[in-house]
C-alpha cells in the first residue's frame, strides 16, 4: 500500500477517467424522515444539519476515477455563517428601511421607486457573492482520495460581474450566451483540486463555440425580446410618463398606475386591433415554445461549457437529451409537491445520478502530479446562499 493517499497501489500512478454514482432513493429514506420531523421541532433551524447529512450521503456516493467523495463540512458552519449574515446584512437594511420610513422619504412614489431600484442592485450583488462563496465552501469541504479541492478568487469581484452582466442582460437579453460563459470561466479557472487548476478553453475554441451558442439561442432570445423586454421596457417609459404627470403617493402607485396602462391598453388595441389581437393569441404558444427552446438551448450551452473544460489530461463531455432533462425536472417538482418539499433530498439525489449518468470523461489522470493544496480557509458555511435559500444542494 502506497503512503500516499492519492496514489493507488502497485506501481502505476495512472487511472482510467470514470464518474458513477450509486446512491438510491431507499438508502434516505430514514434521513428524510428524520430531518423533516426535526425541522419541524425546531422550527426550521434543523436545516443546517439536515443539509449536511444529505450532502455527506451524496458525496460518498459519488465515485471519481473508483473513489468516493467525502464531505467534511458542518451543520455549526453553515448556522454560524447564516447568523453572521442576519447580523451584518439584515439587521441594518430593516434598520435603513425603519429610518426612511420613520423621515417619509419613500412616501413619494419616485423615491420609493428609485430606493426599492436600488436595494434590488445590492441584492442582485449579493446573490453573485453568495453564489461564488457557496461554491467555494463546498469545495474547499470536499475531499477526493484525502486531497483537498478548493476556489481562489474574490467573490466580491465575481458578485460585481455578476450584477453587470444581469444588468446588461436585462437591457439586452441576447446576450445571456456570453454572460452564461463568462461567468463559468472565471469559476472553472479558480477552481483546483489539490494544487493543480482547471482549465478553460485550453485549445482555444471558446469563440466558435459561442457563436454557435447564439445560433441555438435565437428562438428562445427572440421570444424573449419580443414577450418579455420590449414590453418591459414600455411599461418602464409608460411609468416614467405617469410619474412625471402626476403626483402619486407610493402607496397609491398600484392603484393609479393600474388603471392608467389598462386604459393605455384599450387605446392601443383599439388603433392597431389586428396587432393587438395576433399577440394576445400567440402568448401561450410563445409560452410554450419558449421554454421548450430555452431547456434545448441550455443542454448544448452546458455541452459546450463543459467541454470547454479540461483539468490535466482529462476531457469532459456531456450527453444528456431534452426530454431526459424535462422529466427529472418534472419528476422533482412533483416530488416537491406532493411532499411539501420534505423529498427535497430525492429530488437532490436522482439530479446527482442524472449528472453522473450523461457526464463522461475520457483521458488518464497521473495521480503523481497531484500534491496536496494548503487553501482551507474558510472557517464558516454559505451564509449569504442560506440567508438568499440558495443552498439546496
């Protein structure tokens, strides 16, 4: 037996690519059982355990090159880091929000939509915050044949490109294909096991991969412009109009400003009826065919990522089809349903088995070349993803 734990033994360092994963619905069953009841006890502050233990299972379960997974975070340091947010982020916004309240300044319907505008920025910052720190914990609280995994890198820089791009994308929702790309660059490149990183686009073909992302995505792009943001952005100018008409008290803006675009509405449909008519008609067609395109476009924008990405010698591909993506979606939020969202950790698990099943990597990993990592600096959980309920998984 080698005394290196990454090394198996006999002589040869180099192993076959291989992913499996052999957990089964069964094997939870009592876990699930004893994590709803204790939430309920406990008002819901069992989650932070009940989240641990799900994740210590799936880890296990999940073989890499023939070797479990292991998981050594804490239900403590996800508590810990919820708290730490509740505090620093929480406390002070109601306190902010009791001060204005208390001065009448977002009595005016302007400067409440301006402040409200405002507070969705920071929010929308924070969930990239959260996101990346998330992701980050989870790494950094994996272990593969005793080596440990990890991310560099400053989610508070990876929060401001994710606001920016969110920002550009609600101005110009094309460009969802490059933001979706930019964003899995900067994690796969910050993202190590051991001492060795990840690469991104190591042949350099990322730009014709997006080029033909945007061709795949010009259904579900153009339904979007046509359905969602041109609309929307009428009705932002038809606020600014009313706005700066009329004097309107925030807590009146609903009630006046309602009536005032149905009013806009009927003026419209009657000038151009055979416009008005035709999309009234195709909205649920384009409802449909958008997200059936949008799930299409997603599966190849997840092929085309993940075989951007390579570590070492290994390539990887991803196989999954449409319809095999709409059933676990389908199934899952079924699951959820009919459980109240105590199968939770079903839902988790047969996502883990569908991930594993289409995701094939091809290549030898020379476990010689992989030295252990010192990056094992966090020493509490996904406190902005808990506070943000982003932390299913």
């Amino acid at each position: 037996m080698s005394d290196d734990p990454a090394v198996p033994d006999g002589d040869a360092t180099e192993i076959e690519g291989s992913l499996e994963f052999s957990g089964r619905a069964g094997d939870i069953v009592g876990l699930v059982i004893k994590n709803a009841l204790l939430n309920i006890i406990t008002l819901g502050f069992y989650r932070f355990w009940g989240r641990t233990n799900v994740r210590r299972y799936l880890w296990a379960k999940a073989e890499v090159f023939a070797a479990p997974l292991e998981y050594t975070g804490t239900g403590k340091e996800l508590f810990v880091g919820f708290l730490l947010i509740v505090v620093l982020v929480f406390v002070p916004y109601a306190g902010l929000n009791i001060a204005l309240e208390s001065t009448g300044l977002l009595h005016d319907a302007t400067a409440a939509i301006v402040y409200n505008n405002a507070v969705a920025l920071v929010i929308l910052y924070l969930i990239g915050v959260a996101t990346y720190r998330a992701r980050r914990y989870r790494l950094t609280r994996t272990r593969w044949r005793s080596i440990r995994l990890g991310q560099i890198g400053s989610s508070w820089t990876y929060g401001l490109w994710h606001v920016g791009l969110n920002l550009a994308m609600i101005l110009f929702g094309l460009i969802m294909p490059y933001k979706n790309m930019k964003l899995w660059r900067i994690k796969i490149r910050n993202t190590h096991v051991g001492n060795n990183f990840f690469r991104f686009d190591a042949n350099g073909t990322a730009k014709d991969a997006l080029k033909k992302l945007y061709l795949r995505f010009l259904v579900p792009g153009t339904i979007s412009v046509v359905y969602f943001f041109i609309p929307m952005a009428l009705g932002f100018y038809q606020m600014g109009i009313f706005l700066s008409e009329n004097e309107v008290q925030a807590d009146d803006l609903n009630d006046k400003f309602v009536p005032y675009m149905s009013d806009l509405g009927g003026v419209l449909g009657a000038e151009y009826p055979m416009i008005s008519m035709v999309f009234s008609l195709s909205v649920p067609v384009a409802f449909i065919g958008f997200f059936y395109a949008l799930i299409w476009y997603k599966l190849h924008e997840t092929r085309a990522l993940v075989e951007l990405t390579t570590f070492e010698n290994l390539e990887l591909k991803f196989r999954a089809g449409v319809w095999s993506y709409v059933w676990l979606s389908f199934s899952n939020l079924l699951i959820l349903i009919l459980t109240l969202g105590f199968g939770l950790p079903f839902t988790q698990l047969r996502y883990a088995r569908w991930v594993c099943r289409y995701t094939q990597v091809d290549g030898k990993l020379d476990l010689a070349e992989i030295a252990q990592s010192l990056d094992d600096d966090l020493t509490s959980g996904e406190g902005l993803a808990e506070a943000f309920d982003m932390g299913a998984v």
